[in-house]
C-alpha cells in the first residue's frame, strides 16, 4: 500500500468514527471539530426548507394513512440511538425521542395533543404524568403510616427514557398535485410508543402492547427538528437533520390504518390473529396510493 492509498484510508476511517465532523481537516484543536467556519454559516440556510402553497382545488386526489415505525429495523436506528448516556458523544447526537422532549421541555414545540386527530392538547405535565411513576414499598408506607418520613430506599422510581421507545407511528397525507402532475407526501404528525410506565415491571404485562405517549403536530415542530441532526452512516461529515429525515422519508414503516368510511378503524381490525394477512392488507393500500398516479398517464 502506497502512502496516497494509507492516507485516504486513513482519512475516510477517522470519517467513519465520528459525528458532525464538520471543519474536520481544517481543525487546529479538537476543540475546533465540529464548529463551522464563518464561510459556512453565511452560506448556510439555518431554516427547514419551507412547505410550497397547495391550494384545495389542486389536490386532485387525496388519503390520510397511519404508518408504524419499528426502531428494531436497521434504517430507522437513526431515530433510536444513541440510547447510552455513559458515553460523551457529544451534545448535538441525541436520539430522536430526547429532541422531542427537549422542545417541549423548552417550550419550543407547544402543538403537543393525546391523539393523531389533533383536537386535546397536552401540557408537559401531562406528559410527565405518563412517563414518571414513583412508588413506595409497603416498608415506605409503614413508615409513612407511624409519623415518620419514607426513606429514600424504600421509593422507586420509574421513568420513560430513550431506550424505552419501541417504534414511532406517524400520520401523513399522500395527494396527487393536478398542477405539478405528480403524487407527494406531506407529513402531519408524530407519536412516540412506549410501554406503559405504571406496568413495565410486572412479569404479567411484559407482552403487553406499547401507548401512545404523545402526537405532536409536524409541521410545527419542524425549526426544532432542523436543528437536530441524526447520523449519516454514508458520510460522517455531512449528518443530516431530523426534518430532512422524515419529510424525504428516510425510514421504512407500514401502513397501519387508512381513513375510511368504517370510523377509520385499523387494519387489525377487519384482519384479524392473522399477521401476514395484515401485511400484505398495508402493501395493497401502498400499491393502491401509488397507482393512482401511473393511471394518471395511461391513455
């Protein structure tokens, strides 16, 4: 191996082995790393990339589906990891549940509701209220009962954190643009699945399905988002924003529920105790979406 060849190596390792290595070969401290130059942040557009105006007339066909993301998969461990607290990854890679919470901890996300129908909202509070149980141990509760105060080891406390989250379900609406001719996606909404705090302990319930811990209305939430960035395993240096991962739909889900005249009941519900069944029920509500636009030009 020539010295060009050890050094390329060299380079596209060190890539690999990092995040948001942005100024990388320019840094003359490791302190430097991952700060970019004034010559990036004035050709930068620290904005997501605005939604184009779509007027009702020019939708000319039109379907809301609920998909579920499974965070096991492979291509949607972007949105799961980093999950390990113990390890300084540094403060701009966080998994995609913590960036959530942030914003509505910091009050920078505030289209927070407890269904994918956006009509009650939820405060933070209420969220905690989900995510936080604490509970006292019948020693805790003596105490408690002869005047005294509980001891600390005698209160658990359980909370929802990043590792805890199964999947992601999110709402979207597929419409044919008659103007454009073309069939687009806009994403509407976002839930995180959880298992439920106050259960998650108990042999008897470790089967159980995962809730619904909150829907957050996407488009809202879209600043917060473009200012998170989720790893990039092709290119270290160029990460890319968790806005930019969900509207270009880099991630694999399954079509769960399609509106409908039945009160939008869910797939499971008319194919039922029959998973393959169910699978190939979402696939043909994919084909039938895509079909849509290539019966548009068939003459």
């Amino acid at each position: 191996m020539n010295w060009r060849n050890f050094l390329l190596v060299t380079v596209f390792g060190l890539s690999s082995l990092s995040f948001a290595q942005s100024n990388l070969l320019n840094a003359k401290t490791p302190a430097e790393i991952g700060k970019k130059t004034e010559a990036e942040k004035n050709a930068d557009n620290d904005k997501p990339l605005p939604y184009g105006y779509i007027g009702d007339r020019d939708v000319f066909m039109g379907k809301t589906v609920w998909e579920l993301i499974d965070v096991d998969q492979r291509v949607n461990y972007p949105m799961y990891y980093p999950v390990d607290d113990s390890k300084d990854l540094g403060s701009e890679r966080k998994p995609l549940f913590e960036v959530l919470m942030k914003g509505i901890n910091d009050g920078k996300i505030t289209e927070v509701y407890d269904s994918g129908y956006f009509t009650v909202k939820k405060t933070f509070d209420d969220i905690q209220k989900a995510r936080v149980f604490i509970d006292t141990s019948d020693a805790g509760i003596e105490q408690l009962a002869a005047g005294d105060p509980i001891s600390e080891e005698f209160i658990t406390k359980q909370t929802i954190d990043a590792f805890h989250v199964k999947g992601y379900k999110i709402k979207g609406f597929w419409y044919f643009d008659k103007r454009q001719g073309e069939l687009k996606y806009r994403l509407q909404g976002i839930c995180p699945l959880v298992p439920d705090v106050y259960t998650m302990n108990k042999e008897e319930n470790k089967n159980d399905a995962p809730i619904e811990l909150f829907w957050i209305y996407f488009p809202a939430s879209r600043d917060v988002l473009h200012g998170a960035k989720a790893f990039n395993e092709k290119n270290s240096a160029m990460p890319f924003t968790f806005d930019h991962l969900l509207n270009a739909r880099r991630f694999n889900a399954v079509i769960y529920l399609e509106e409908n005249v039945y009160g939008d009941r869910e797939i499971k519900e008319y194919m039922k105790e029959n998973a393959q069944m169910q699978l190939l029920e979402s696939e043909r509500v994919k084909e039938k979406i895509r079909n849509f636009e290539l019966d548009m030009w068939n003459y």
